[in-house]
C-alpha cells in the first residue's frame, strides 16, 4: 500500500498519518471478519505487531497510539456485524 516515489520508484516510507489509516482499515477488515480479541488493548497490541510485519517502513506507533486510532471503530463494532453487547 505504500506510495512509490516517482523520482526513485521505490515505496516510500508511510507517514504517522498513513500508518494510522493503515491501521483502521486492517481493524475493520478483521471486525467484519471476525477476528478481533474481546479487548480493546489486546487489539491494538495485535494489530502493532501486523503493522511492524506488514510494514517494516512504518513508524514506530505506540499502542496507546494504536489504541486511539482504532476506538470509534472498535466501538462501533458490533453496530457493524449486527451482534450485540
């Protein structure tokens, strides 16, 4: 997913703001497929670890980070598999 340079052709390092983006995307794909833990911190701390496999480039983004770009979707999650609490 990450942009390629136009000078080099080379992928470009995610900015902080991509790698967030990154990172909802990957927590709604795996809420829609139902691989999500029951908490919101062992989430964030799984989805840490994809982001440093998938994308070595990346910044490094704390988990509290994680955490707080994940909420509003983690919390609207079982508005969107229509299950409930």
């Amino acid at each position: 997913m990450a942009a390629k340079s136009e000078s080099t052709g080379k992928k470009a390092r995610p900015s902080r703001r991509m790698a967030q983006r990154i990172l909802q995307e990957e927590a709604y794909r795996r809420i829609m497929t139902g691989d999500m833990p029951k908490t919101l911190s062992e989430f964030a701390a799984r989805l840490s670890v994809w982001l440093k496999e998938a994308y070595p480039a990346a910044p490094l983004i704390p988990e509290s980070l994680v955490e707080d770009a994940i909420r509003s979707t983690w919390h609207r999650r079982h508005q969107m598999i229509g299950s409930e609490l």
